[in-house]
C-alpha cells in the first residue's frame, strides 16, 4: 500500500539508525503510557497543529478521507482524551500496544517520515484477550526541543471487523 507523502526515500545509514532509534524510544513511551490508562498526558506526544487519523486500509488505498477518528491539532486530541476518559462506556480493561518494523522513510533536518507496524490488545475483566485493531502507522515526526512529537499519524488498519465502540487511541 503507498500513501501520498510516504514514499522510501534514500536515507544515510547512520542517520537511519539514529532516527530508528529514537522513533523506537518514541513508541515505547507513547504506548507505556496508553497501557497505563494516562490518556490526560496523550497529547503531549503531538505537536500543536498535528493531524490523527484511524481509517480503514481499503479508504486510505482509495484515498477516501473517511476516518474512524480523525483530528486536527494539539486540542482535538485533549478533547478526545477527555471524551474518552468521561463520556465512554466503561468496563474494566487492559490495554497492550505492540509497534514493531519501524521503517524510516525519510529524515531531512527536524522531520523524520516513519511507518511502523501496530496491534492494540484488548483483556476485558473475566474475558479473553481480543485483538482490537492490527495495522500500520505512517508517521511524521517533528524534533522539537530535543524531543520527538507526532506532527501527522495516520492509523491505517487491516482489520476487517472492528468493535464498533472503539474509541480508544491507537
């Protein structure tokens, strides 16, 4: 699948191994802290005019904008935290986000163009563990201040069928 924007550029091996390193870090923070259920500090991982989208892989091939989710900047994604904290129906849950295959696409300057594989994990109290939504993540990342922020992530899943309450971030 090819997204406008997200084409393999040549990159400088050493520098692809610094930017894989540090998109790596990136998600490790990133998914320890939606694991633990933090969904308030979620939007300290974007940049203030970002742009977060969930859609199905078959849209993102026919380039159709429709989206599960889709926002535009810093304050779409504290509203969405806030929603999803306060107005979701709640049942206890675990959460586990996997990303894996960080491919870097592209690094010039502070921008570092990223796709990466991703699964978010789902055990409900006295249930199975379900796989929610399997996928990958086109990434642009923005070196701010020594530190990764996600200035554009489109979540494109594989997933056919999808829990038509999800709301989660991913």
């Amino acid at each position: 699948m090819k997204i406008a924007g997200y084409e393999q550029q040549p990159v400088d091996a050493r520098l692809a191994r610094e930017a894989r390193w540090d998109v790596e870090e990136f998600h490790a923070a990133y998914c320890q802290l939606l694991d633990l259920g933090d969904i308030e500090q979620w939007a300290d991982f974007f940049t203030t005019d970002c742009l977060y989208i969930i859609t199905a892989r078959e849209n993102a091939e026919a380039d159709l904008p429709v989206g599960l989710v889709y926002a535009e900047g810093r304050d779409m994604i504290r509203d969405r935290a806030f929603a999803v904290r306060h107005t979701q129906m709640f049942a206890p849950r675990y959460l586990q986000h996997f990303v894996s295959n960080v491919l870097i696409l592209a690094v010039a300057g502070n921008e570092i163009r990223a796709q990466s594989n991703y699964q978010l994990l789902q055990t409900l109290v006295e249930g199975p563990t379900t796989l929610l939504q399997a996928g990958r993540y086109y990434d642009t990342f923005w070196r701010e201040n020594g530190r990764l922020l996600i200035e554009e992530r489109r979540c494109i899943y594989d997933t056919t069928l999808i829990a038509n309450d999800l709301v989660l971030p991913v």
